[in-house]
C-alpha cells in the first residue's frame, strides 16, 4: 500500500504524492505543480563532435531581460508611456570537473570559438532536465535550446597539492537566443 504525503510551505499546501511502493518504485505524482528538481540534466553541443551529451556539474545563469524606454504622450502632458525595447541574454556558465576525452569539445572551449581557419564557430546547445517517470525510466521533462552559442571564457580551476579536490572548468558561453520546451505535461 502507498503512503500519501502532504506537503506544507508556510501553512499553505504545496503538494501531495505518493511515496515509494514495497518494491521501491515510484508509483505516482499526483500533482504536476510540484517543482522539478535540478539536479539531473544533460548538455549536448550540436556541431562539435559527434553530438554527444556531456556531463557538467552545474549551469546557471539562462536568462532573459528587456529594459523599457518612456515615450510622452503628444499632447497629454500628465501620461508616459513605457515600451518595451531589445531583448537582452546573459551569458550561460556551465561548470564540470576536468574531462580530457573529448579533444575536439576542449579545443572549441580553449580557443573561444574560433576554428582552424580563424572563423568563429557557433553551436547549438541543448539543456535537457530529466525526472524519473512512474515506471522509474529516465524521462526528458523539460528543453532549453541556446542558438549562436560559442565561449568567451574558459578558466581552469586550481591546482594545490594540499588538497584533494577535482581540477573544474567553467565556461561561459554567449548566445543569441533560447527556445524552452516542455516535454511532459
């Protein structure tokens, strides 16, 4: 028999689900509002390589802003009016611990961009966050496509021999544009 469990976030119901079966499968989510862990996703970048998935440790920063300028009512002198202008994207950073097994993804990070013939070479990268589904099966829930992606930094993390830590890349990555799409529901 499944457990209900109620949720509470300051007094308010926030979801309700059902937990694990006897046979330690997930059973049900009855409630599509309850929020998406981030904690697994995957990045492929579309034109390096055989467009592989790879894993990072985090990516932050997707975002989208619009600044607003007033225009004066002709003839009103009391109203202004505001109008929204170009759509403005932050630059993506995405962090993981040093790969080495993907030669061409690092030279496209270390060189910014730029190829061999000295042209810059933008990518599509897809971000996909995966949940498991009732059946357990890793599913694709939501989609974030970055058009015209190419880096404009890569740092390499520290080296320090009293400590025992993984060496990470962060790369910041510009682009012109991003579509989401949801996948389930």
């Amino acid at each position: 028999m499944n457990d209900i469990v109620y949720c509470y976030f300051n007094n308010l119901f926030f979801a309700k689900f059902i937990l694990m079966d006897k046979d330690n499968s997930f059973s049900n989510v009855t409630n599509s509002n309850y929020p998406v862990l981030g904690y697994r996703f995957k990045i492929t970048f579309n034109g390096i390589g055989n467009n592989e998935s790879y894993p990072f440790q985090s990516v932050s920063m997707i975002s989208l802003s619009n600044k607003s300028v007033l225009i004066s009512n002709g003839g009103d002198n009391t109203r202004e009016y505001k109008l929204p202008t170009i759509n403005k994207y932050k630059d993506v950073k995405l962090v993981r611990g040093l790969m080495t097994n993907n030669v061409s993804l690092l030279k496209w990070f270390e060189n910014l961009g730029i190829d061999n013939d000295g042209r810059l070479k933008t990518v599509i990268v897809v971000i996909e966050l995966i949940n498991t589904d009732e059946n357990n099966e890793m599913k694709t829930i939501e989609k974030w496509s970055l058009y015209d992606c190419f880096p404009t930094s890569f740092v390499l993390g520290e080296f320090n021999s009293q400590k025992s830590e993984i060496v990470l890349e962060t790369i910041t990555l510009a682009y012109s544009k991003y579509e989401r799409e949801s996948v389930v529901g």
